[in-house]
C-alpha cells in the first residue's frame, strides 16, 4: 500500500498507510506538479523529501479539495505556487481549526498522541493561485489541466487532467476501498460532477484514497451515486421515511445518514 507507482511516462501515484491516502506526481521537462500534500507538517515534509529524491526540478503544489488529510502537509513544498479552486481559501479560512480540533481529539482516542500532536504543530497554508473553473499549467513538454467539474464531495473539488497520457487525479470525488464521505458534499449533484470526469475519456482515474480505477468503475460508482441522489431527493420532499431511505440506499446506514442531512 505504502509507495510510489508509475501510472504512465513521468506519472506516478504514492498510496500513503494514513487513510489510504493516494497523492501524486507528474514530472515535465522544466517543472513537476506535486497533487496532495499529506496531513501535516511530518507527512508534507517526508512526501517533500521523496519526491525531491524522483526529480531535481522546482514544482508546482495543487490541493483537489481543503479536507486536511488532503492540504495540511504543504507547508512543506514553499516557496512553491500552490493552485486550489477558488473555494478552497474560504473553506481553509472557515474549517481549518475545526478539522485540526476534530482530528486531534479523534486521534488522541484512537491512542495516537503523537499524531494528534504533530497535526497541532501544523501551519496551514493557503492557497495563493486561485482557479475560477480551470487552468492549466505548463510543466515544459506537457500541459497539466486543472478543472472544477462541479460540487461533489465538496462545493471546491478540483481535478487534475493529465491529457498526453489520459491520466484524471480526481481527489476524492472518486473513492476506492470505501464509500464516498459525504460530511461537505452535495449528493444530488455529485453525479454530475462525475458525468464531465468520464466525459475526459480518462484511461485512468487516481481517486483521493485507495489505488488508480478505470472509467468503468467511475461509471459504477456514478450509478449509485444517482440512486443515493433520488434517495435523497424523496427523503427531503417527505416521499419516503428515514427508513425506506436507508433500505434503498447503495451505500451503509452511517454514509447514508450523512448524506440525508446534507439535502434535509
């Protein structure tokens, strides 16, 4: 699980133990692309240290979405630009405190002190280059495309489109190996979000934990993420009860659950 994998020429894929974290890497002629920086100071800084062991070259930072596990490490890559959707500076702004108090308390229950202790040491950095629908960055010989796609996982979920070799990093509006959280999301518009990824024609999809899909699992996941929306869509009109809700959904009653509360 814990290592890196080349996914295609100068792509590669690091899958970390800590929540089945997946981030990435694409190296270019002149500069790389780092995506995901870990969830604090100890986790940037390490995935700092190895990517700089795969290329000498100065490099760009993207976060897909401002989930901690996701951003909390870029202190790390500075002096570095670091690209994130528009959204993800209030969302860091607002949240960034709360996900530090949650997470520490949760890993301090789970007796973990020292991981609670390094993510208060942490310093969040906010981003500094601010996409407004999409950008693309020029890596010398490759152009790496970054796109917000819609609200999904979250209402600033960026992707990162690698066209030359049809690689899509989809953060976590794409899961493997678990169910999508749904603690910030929009559920009944997710599955659009998903119908422009797979409109890319990605030959393969990095998802934001768990290893590298095909566009057929997308689609998959796609579908259920339709039955969760209808699901929601006549809970919240009072069409069906909690019950039937949970009865109907793809997903478990503890994901399910959330997603009722983020369309009541």
């Amino acid at each position: 699980m814990d290592g890196w994998e080349a996914v295609a020429a100068g792509v590669l894929v690091r899958r970390h133990a800590e929540l089945d974290l997946t981030t990435g890497l694409v190296i270019g002629e002149r500069r790389a692309l780092v995506i995901d920086t870990g969830g604090d100071h100890r986790q940037g800084a390490e995935l700092a240290a190895e990517v700089r062991e795969l290329t000498p070259l100065p490099w760009d930072v993207v976060l897909t979405h401002g989930h901690f596990d996701h951003c909390f490490g870029t202190a790390a890559f500075l002096p570095a630009p670091v690209w994130a959707d528009r959204g993800c500076t209030g969302y860091l702004r607002e949240h960034a405190e709360r996900q530090r108090a949650e997470w520490s308390e949760r890993y301090r229950e789970q007796g973990r002190p020292e991981v609670a202790t390094a993510l208060g040491a942490t310093t969040v950095v906010l981003p500094d280059r601010e996409v407004t629908g999409s950008a693309e960055i020029d890596l010398g010989g490759r152009t790496a495309r970054l796109l917000h796609l819609g609200a999904g996982h979250t209402g600033h979920d960026l992707v990162v489109e690698v066209p030359d070799v049809g690689v899509v990093f989809a953060g976590d509006l794409v899961e493997q190996g678990a169910p999508p959280d749904f603690e910030d999301a929009a559920p009944r518009e997710w599955p659009e979000a998903l119908r422009r990824l797979l409109a890319l024609d990605p030959a393969l999809v990095v998802p934001g934990h768990g290893c590298p899909v095909d566009a057929a699992f997308v689609r998959e996941q796609r579908a259920e993420l339709l039955l969760l929306a209808r699901v929601c869509g006549a809970h919240a009109r009072g069409e069906i009860s909690t019950a039937a809700a949970l009865r109907e959904s793809p997903y478990p009653e503890p994901t399910t659950e959330q997603a009722l509360r983020r369309t009541s």
